[in-house]
C-alpha cells in the first residue's frame, strides 16, 4: 500500500464537509501513482469515486493532465508544419445518434486540415461504439499501428490517430475501474482536454454539461493552452446537431487565456439544414451508411455530414464563412475527394503494417 497515496485519499474522501481539494503538484501526484499502479486497486477504486463525489477542481484537473503529459504519448508534429485540428470524444462512444466523425477527418484531409484523433476501445458505462471501431468498418484499422508509425501516417496522409490500448497502455489499465465503480470518473473529463499531439493545434472538446466548459476554461488557464474550442455535441461528442442549436464556445489564440469564449450560436434551419438527428439504430450497417456519404448518395444523413464538416472547414481555416464551409464541403463529398482521402489512408495503412517501422 502507498502511504503517500493514502494521504492523498484521506484529503479527496473526507466527506462533504471536511474533504479538500488536491493541489496541482498534488493532483499530478496522485494520477502518477495510479497510472503506474503504484498505488493499490482498492486505492485506485476508492480515489476515482470519492473524486467524482466531491468533483474536480481545475487545479487538479491540471495536474492530471501535467501526469498524462508526463507519462502518456505524445503523437510529434505533422512535418510540414501545418496547424491541425485535434477532436476530443468522449471515450465512451455513441450509443442514439448516428456519428459522422470520420466523415469530417477525411472532408478535412481533403481540404489539405491535418486531423488528429484519440481514443480506446469501448468504454464503460456506456459501451457505445468507439471511434477505433467506426474506422474499422471503413477498412481502416487504427489498433496496430505503433506511435512511429501513426506519425508516419500523419505525415503521409494528414490524418493522426492515438490509441489507448496500444500507445498508452497505463491509462488504458485503468479502464476497468469504470465498469467496477458504475460511474465514469474524472479521468473521463480530462481525456476531453487531453490533447495528445505535439504539434500546433486546435483542440476541440465534446461536452453535453455546460460546466465541462467553465472547468474546460480555467484548466486550460492555468496550463497556457490558448487555443481551445468548445462544442455542445450530439452526446457530448464533437458532431453538431442539426435538431437544435448549435452552441460552440470559442477561446482564438490572440486571447488571454481568462479572456471569456466568444460564443456562437449556429441554427441549422438559418442554413437549409433543419431536420432530425439521425438515430444508431444498428451498427452493423455504420459503415455502409458512412460510405453512401462518402459516394454524395444524398440523404438525411448526407446533411448531417455535410453540415459538420462544413462548420470544421470554416473553423479549420478551409473555408472564409460558415456558408463556404458548406459549400466546399458538399463538393468534396460529391466529386469523390474525401473518398480518395479514405483510399489513401487505407493504403498507406496497408503499406505500414506490411513492414517493421
């Protein structure tokens, strides 16, 4: 048993009333110890949920993320330099609504935005489907790949994909606490403001709270990180609706970093785009659906796709308005370049895994 450890616990569990919260150097501390096994599985399980009954602080949640920097991976820049946008999801997939994510990386990729994405396999509690498995169903499987190579294929392609199992094993052991505790712990925010890549970048977080938001901001305060985007997302994923407004809170570099968001509020209808989120109804079919898109076989899903990336190509520098956006995405559906962007990243794949990197 870690006696650091059990001191750290005693400080975070105390109940509602005496219970403090961590220090940063103290937050980071205690996330090394876990991630490192150092501290016990009784320890570890304790620790998680006595977190989320008292809540993160931002200082902890900096520190956190300090012993993820510390110990994780770091994916290095693309070679050419180029700004990337990195998509943080949560980790525990989709489970109601049809996602589209891939379909915005390879409309980006298609624009010349390098993309960067994270995470693992499915994750508890929800146990929706997971990025890694929505790749697979296109013919791209991300599990192999080891951090050299996923650069390389950042290089190639522009396309970035960190995973947990394979490129950070420590926080991928800790997965099987959530199915223990029943609850998604803190560590579950922070994979949101994780940003894996080294690289200048966007980050853009998925929220369905809008205290995530506020934490998001003054996190991000205290670690220097300017740049930062903010999306109200279909599960709390970085995919907008089209059934409601879109709210997307937005930190620009030039900004100070207690400077507040500027705000934006996107209403589908103002853009042809009104309707319907369309709903997971099996998942079997995911990658059927996502390659009409990719083929501009018009659908309702069509427009859900086109309406992302539209708004991540005006945001990733791809497009002067949101309306451009549109347009240029649209474009790239229907005369094939985004599914070109998908063989490409198939091959050089392909072309990895055959040889040792």
């Amino acid at each position: 048993m870690s006696q650091e450890f059990r001191d750290l616990l005693k400080k975070v569990g105390s109940g509602s009333h005496t219970s403090k919260p961590l220090s940063r150097e103290e937050a980071n501390a205690a996330t090394q110890m876990m991630l490192t096994q150092t501290a016990t599985p009784a320890q570890i399980g304790a620790f998680m949920i006595a977190h989320r009954i008292k809540r993160p602080t931002p200082e902890e949640l900096a520190g956190t993320l300090d012993a993820y920097t510390a110990l994780g991976p770091t994916l290095p820049a693309i070679a050419d330099g180029r700004q990337a946008l990195v998509l943080s999801c949560p980790y525990d997939g989709r489970s109601r609504t049809t996602p589209v994510t891939p379909i915005t990386t390879l409309t980006l990729l298609a624009a010349g935005i390098p993309v960067v994405l994270h995470g693992g396999d499915r994750m508890p509690t929800k146990e929706g489907i997971p990025l890694v498995e929505l790749w697979a169903q296109l013919g791209v499987n991300l599990t192999e790949l080891s951090l050299h190579q996923s650069h390389n294929l950042l290089n190639q392609t522009g396309f970035g994909f960190v995973y947990l199992p394979q490129h950070f094993p420590q926080a991928n052991a800790l997965v099987p606490y959530r199915e223990q505790i029943g609850k998604r712990p803190p560590f579950a925010t922070v994979e949101l403001m994780w940003s894996p890549y080294g690289g200048p970048h966007r980050l853009v977080l998925g929220f369905v709270h809008p205290p995530t938001e506020v934490l998001s901001q003054a996190t991000f305060a205290l670690r220097g990180q300017r740049e930062w985007m903010a999306v109200k997302g279909l599960e709390g994923g970085c995919d907008l609706a089209r059934g409601r407004t879109a709210i997307v809170g937005i930190h620009p570099a030039e900004a100070a970093p207690d400077d507040p968001v500027e705000r934006l509020l996107l209403h589908p209808r103002d853009y042809g785009f009104e309707g319907d989120d369309v709903p997971l109804e099996d998942e079997t079919t995911l990658g059927e659906a996502l390659l009409s898109v990719l083929a501009g076989q018009p659908s309702e899903l069509f427009k859900t796709a086109q309406w992302n990336a539209g708004f991540y190509l005006w945001q990733g520098g791809g497009a002067e308005s949101l309306e451009a956006g549109l347009a240029l995405a649209h474009d790239l559906l229907t005369q094939g370049q985004a599914l070109a962007e998908l063989e490409e990243v198939q091959h050089h794949i392909a072309a990895l895994t055959a040889t040792l990197v």
